[in-house]
C-alpha cells in the first residue's frame, strides 16, 4: 500500500511516524491548548490524508497551488498562519516556564549586540544554572519541497530547520 501512494502521502506517513506525532491525540483539552470544532476536524482530515476542498486553487498570498489536503495552508510562509502558530506555542510554554517561576522573557532584545532575537523564550538560569535560549519554530513533514523528494527521512523538515536557525545564530552560538 505504502509503495502504491504518491509523494505527499508518503510523506505524511512518515511525519504520522515521528515521535510524539500522536501527542495531539493524547492531549488533555486546556483553555490555552485545545481545539475548536474546525480546527479538530481540520487536523484529523490532514492526519487521514482526506481532502479538506475538493479542488486545488489559488494561494491568495504567495500565488502557489493550495492543494486539496491543505499542506499550503498549513505552511504558507506568506500569511500570518505560521506565526500565529509559532507565537502560540512560545506563548503557552512563556506561561508554563512563568508558573515554574522561571526568570524568563519573550523575544528578548541584543542578546547578541546587533539586534538579533535568537530566544523566543530567554530563561535567566536553567540547566546547570546557565542562561538559555529557547527557540519556537513551526514546520511540516508536508511542505512542498519535502514531499518533492520521497528519500527525505523522517525529520528531514525539522533537520533543514535546525540548519537554518543554527546558521542564522551562528555568532551568537559561538560566544556560548
Ligand atoms: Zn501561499
């Protein structure tokens, strides 16, 4: 069956592999977490691989194909989706490292004296009583140029991230 589905089922297989892909599922509904109806049904379409339009059209921001599965949607670099998604998650764990009473703060300004913000979340004092500097960043085993190639492991989104923020924080990384 797997050998018979065209790339972006593929790769949706094996996103619906990774570790903690289940975790949605599992998840207790918390005001700050869960899902409204849509939002519900919208992800458990996209997990079964069933068509949320029946056709494709046009990305109202990039211009792009929106296929059928919303994979564009849901990773469109050129609306507010992204980083609504990124910006809600670095929300709830801010609020969660709040309740710890960490010493934490948002987006933290000149952590690396140009202007750059390479925390999402800088915690004052962490493992090893050490500064550090989380990163939120959202990304898809279904955005284009992962399905584009079927050899792509099974992280191969979250790996091409990681990349580009370490190559982004380079500097910043270096000084430790
Ligand atoms: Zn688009």
């Amino acid at each position: 069956m797997y050998s018979q589905m065209d790339n972006y089922h593929k790769a949706r297989m094996k996103g619906c592999r990774a570790h903690a892909a289940t975790a949605w599922i599992h998840a207790n509904p918390m005001p700050l977490t869960k899902f409204t109806n849509d939002q519900f049904k919208i992800a458990v379409h996209m997990w079964l691989g069933i068509p949320l339009v029946s056709r494709e059209m046009e990305c109202k921001f990039c211009g792009r194909t929106m296929d059928i599965y919303g994979a564009h949607a849901s990773t469109c670099k050129h609306g507010t989706n992204i980083v609504k998604r990124d910006n809600s998650i670095r929300n709830y764990l801010y609020s969660q490292m709040k309740v710890a009473n960490y010493t934490c703060t948002i987006e933290k300004k000149y952590l690396n004296g140009i202007g750059q913000k390479p925390a999402d979340i800088y915690i004052e004092s962490l493992v090893d009583n050490r500064p550090t500097a989380v990163d939120v960043s959202v990304t898809s085993c279904v955005q284009s140029k992962i399905v584009q190639n079927v050899n792509n492991h099974i992280y191969q989104a979250a790996d091409d991230l990681i990349k580009v923020k370490l190559y982004k924080y380079k500097d910043f990384i270096s000084k430790g």
